[in-house]
C-alpha cells in the first residue's frame, strides 16, 4: 500500500485475505481482467432450476396449510399457486434482463419469497375461498 503522508515509502500487510463476490457479465456489468481474476479462486454457483423451486416452495406452502387448518379448497388452489408463480417467474427472467442502462432491472428467487412470505403471514382462517386466496397471491404478487 502506497503511504500518502511520506511518498515513496510502502506499507506492507502480511496474513490478509479477500474475498470477492461478482455477479456474471452483462447488464453493465464488465468482466474483470484475468489478471485480477488469477489471484482468486472461482467458484460459479449456477442459478435454482424450476423443479427445485417448486418443490422448496411447494413445500413450504402444504406445511402452512396443514398447520393453519386450511379447507381442501384453499389447499389446493395454494398448491397450485406455487406452478403458475413458477411460470410467471421464468416468463419475467426471459423478459426483463438488465441492460447497461437499466442494470436494476433483474427479476430473482427473492421475489419469490418475498411473495410466498406475504401470502404465509396472513392467519388462515380468514382466507375460507378459493377467490380469498387468489385475492390474496395477487396482493402480494404487485
């Protein structure tokens, strides 16, 4: 490390690490030089695919309903909510992709939870239709 105060003179820091995260290239988001990039190890974490979504969601949708004691009804229209929140969600991932100007355009699975965590923390049993619920999902959906 440079030192401002005497130039010329070094500052050297021994037994420090980095850590780095970085999303992937693209949207205006650059590459980083292999130069820089040589001094980490890489580690790419590739993206959740639909079946597993479903299934961690799904999941977690059939647990509430049984422990709030929801009717058959409103089981049933919440499981079904967890496929076609699915396919509205690849829907927006092919349609809203970030570019250099708008970079904060990204559609992620925290949307997803964000919704299911809205639709959880409502008590049960004042949703007692099938239209209740949905009323509910597009709430939470917006």
């Amino acid at each position: 490390l440079a030192n401002f105060q005497k130039p010329g003179e070094w500052k050297f820091v021994r037994g420090l690490d980095y850590l780095a995260t970085m999303a992937t290239p693209g949207g205006g988001r650059p590459d980083l030089p292999p130069r820089l990039k040589r001094h980490f190890t890489l580690v790419y974490v590739p993206r959740v695919v639909r079946v597993d979504l479903e299934s961690i969601f799904g999941s977690i949708m059939r647990q509430y309903a049984a422990q709030e004691k929801a009717t058959p009804e409103v089981t049933k229209v919440a499981n079904a909510s967890v496929s076609v929140t699915m396919k509205i969600f690849e829907q927006l991932m092919h349609i809203i992709q970030p570019t250099s100007v708008k970079f904060h355009h990204t559609v992620s699975v925290r949307d997803i939870s964000r919704l299911y965590a809205g639709v959880i923390r409502l008590h049960w049993d004042e949703i007692t239709t099938r239209e209740s619920f949905v009323r509910l999902w597009k709430h939470e959906a917006e």
